[in-house]
C-alpha cells in the first residue's frame, strides 16, 4: 500500500516508534536514524536471546538502521541529502529542535514533516517534559480513573502515547493524500495531551454543555449498577456493561434477581450487585454470564489473553495493527535492526549514491555509526 513512500525515523521511545511501525507494515521504507548511543528504547527489558529488547523488536520491525550523530554537521549535511528524497519525516524532539537542523518546507517543499511532542508546538506548556502519566494527568483523562481510595488510580496503558501516535499517521496518510492533488508538502503537529482530549469527546462535550461528567458519578463512569466492574471471590473481576434494557434483563434473569429488573439505573443497587459478585470466583461467573448475552466480560490479564480463543483465532499476540485489510497484506518479513547503524553503509549506498570512500570518511569523521 505505502511501497513508493520514504520515512525518515527520528523518533525514539514509544509513540514515534509506534506510528512509524505502522507505516513499515503496510510497505513503506522507514530508515530509523539512531544517535550514536542508539535509541533508550533497545534498553528496555526483558531481552532475547541475541540481547535484543523485546520491546524495541516489536516497535522496530521492518525498518532499518542508520547511525547518524546530528551534532555533526556532516551528520546534519547527511540527513537532508535523505530529506531531499523522503516522503515523510517523523520527529519527536522538543519542540524549535527541527528548525535549528533547518528541516522546515522552505528546504524541503514536498516533505510531510510530523512532529510528535507532549503539548504541541505551540502554546504555554510546549517546552515541558513529560511522560504519558503527565500527559493524562493535564488532560483530565487521569481525574476520570478513580481508584477505591478516592484518588486517581495509576494507569497500566500508555493511553496518551499510543493515541498519539495513531493520529500521527492519520495526518501523515491525510498531508500524502493532498500532496498527490497539490504537491506540497505540510506540517502535522501531533501532541500527546491533544490526543487525549479527543478521545473525550463524550466526556467533555457533555461537560460543556453544561452535564458534570465526573468519575463515579454518571451513567458511564460507574453511578449505576448495570455498568461497572466487579471483584469476584477469587480476587478477580468482571466488567457488566448492560446499558440497554434488554441485556441488564438477560442479566437478572441468569443470576436469579428477576427483582433487579426495574433498577438498572438504581445507584443504590451497586452495593447488593457487588457482593452478589463477590459470593462466588470468576470461573462460576464466566460459566454463567458469557453465554447469556448480557454484556458481562472476564477482566482477563496477560495469561488469560494469550490463552483467549478469539485472540488465538484472529492471530492478534505478538500485537499488530489494530486494523486488517481483506484480502490480508503479507506483513513485511525484516526483523528489527539488530544494533543502532547496522543498515548505514546500505542506506548511504543506495539512497545517497556514496561511494565506499565517502561512507568511510563519514565513519571516520564521526558523523555516520555503523
């Protein structure tokens, strides 16, 4: 699908790695730049056999490696030789970073430049580090996970990172598709906490107009007892989510509380819910529930995914995009780069035109890793 487009990688960590991934599994080539000391990502634990971050292997399949120090100037020199031929260019440095490399449209006219950062280019907060825990935490994404204390409870997913990065490559796919019509290039500024507040949309539009949306407290956020998560005896927890009628029936009706029927909405039925629920393990809840049509899940853990039917039947562990195409695409078959520059003399060669000398006096000079 993207087999004519050229991504130059400058980002490291998660969400950058993340969008780029997803531009490599459905044929574009992603040359990964890597600074000397090769993206913090390769460190993060645990490791294969061959020392590699499971991970980074996972964030990096399909792309290839080019060791370029951007302190250099025959590393930055180097860089826009690339720039001259890409398509895109992703970037997650601070935001000003870019333009002092001088990458902007002036250079490079027909370049997709995407910048991914915490706060956006612009605005008050645009210079302050950051990780995804603060950048649900100024979204007010993290007021809405309230804990059995009263406090926000830490999140286990990078929500602000990877929904970042998936409007990333929406921007990007939307800026290719104009410069085919135009051939210009342009700019998308993709932000963590700007993602985050789109995904909030219900919450926020409601807020807005006026209806408190706060954690607890509405229809969605667990005031009422046909849409909440409940521990079972075991320590384990189902989800119910019978908004409609019908499935909070079928509910009462399979746990033998035909006297519920009437108080779906009922808050002070969460209590006389929940201990029903904690009567007995989530295995008795599973045989029962599942297969009723109520809208109950198990809350699976990691174990329970990897072994789930429906994940084994879609083939959806190691995690792929979370799309398909029919008929399928062939996923690309390069692994990651094994170490930061191993592709550098290749890309150099066949991207570049540069002789063997000229790859070596790069090499030598410090600009270029392999």
């Amino acid at each position: 699908m993207l087999r004519d487009v050229l991504v130059i990688d400058l980002t490291r960590h998660l969400p950058g790695p993340y969008a780029t991934w997803l531009l490599a599994h459905h044929g574009a080539t992603v040359l990964k730049v890597e600074a000397p000391e090769g993206d913090p990502a390769r460190f993060f634990p645990p490791y294969d056999d061959a020392g590699v971050s499971a991970v980074f292997a996972q964030l990096n399949r399909g792309k290839r490696s080019l060791g370029l120090d951007l302190k250099h100037p025959q590393g930055v020199e180097t860089l826009h030789g690339l720039l001259e031929r890409a398509d895109v260019v992703v970037e997650g440095f601070r935001p000003g970073v870019l333009e002092r490399l001088g990458v902007d449209l002036a250079r490079h006219p027909r370049l997709v430049r995407c910048s991914l950062s915490g706060y956006g280019q612009t605005g008050p907060y645009r210079d302050t580090p950051g990780h995804d825990l603060n950048y649900q935490a100024y979204a007010g994404a993290l007021s809405q996970a309230v804990g059995e204390d009263g406090h926000p409870a830490l999140p286990g997913l990078q929500l602000g990172d990877m929904s970042a990065a998936l409007s990333a490559v929406i921007g990007i796919l939307l800026a290719l598709h104009e410069r085919a019509r135009t051939g210009v290039g342009r700019t998308v500024d993709a932000s963590m906490l700007e993602a985050l507040v789109s995904f909030q949309t219900m919450g926020l539009s409601a807020h807005l107009a006026g209806q408190p949306w706060n954690a607890g407290q509405t229809l969605l956020t667990g005031a009422v007892p046909c849409y909440r998560v409940y521990a079972t005896a075991d320590g384990r927890s189902g989800a119910l989510g019978a908004l409609e009628p019908k499935f909070w029936l079928r509910f009462c009706a399979a746990v033998g509380q035909d006297d519920w029927s009437a108080r779906q909405f009922d808050g002070t039925l969460c209590a006389d819910v929940a201990a029903l629920f904690r009567g007995e393990p989530l295995a008795h809840w599973r045989a029962l529930l599942e297969d009723a049509g109520c809208c109950w899940s198990p809350v699976l853990d990691y174990d329970d995914l990897a072994r789930d039917p429906h994940v084994q039947a879609r083939g959806l562990l190691p995690p792929g995009p979370p799309f398909r195409f029919d008929p399928p695409l062939a996923p690309p078959a390069a692994p990651c780069p094994p170490q930061a520059g191993a592709d550098s003399r290749a890309i150099l060669t066949e991207h570049l035109g540069l002789e063997p000398a000229a790859v070596d006096a790069l090499v030598a000079a410090g600009a270029v890793l392999e």
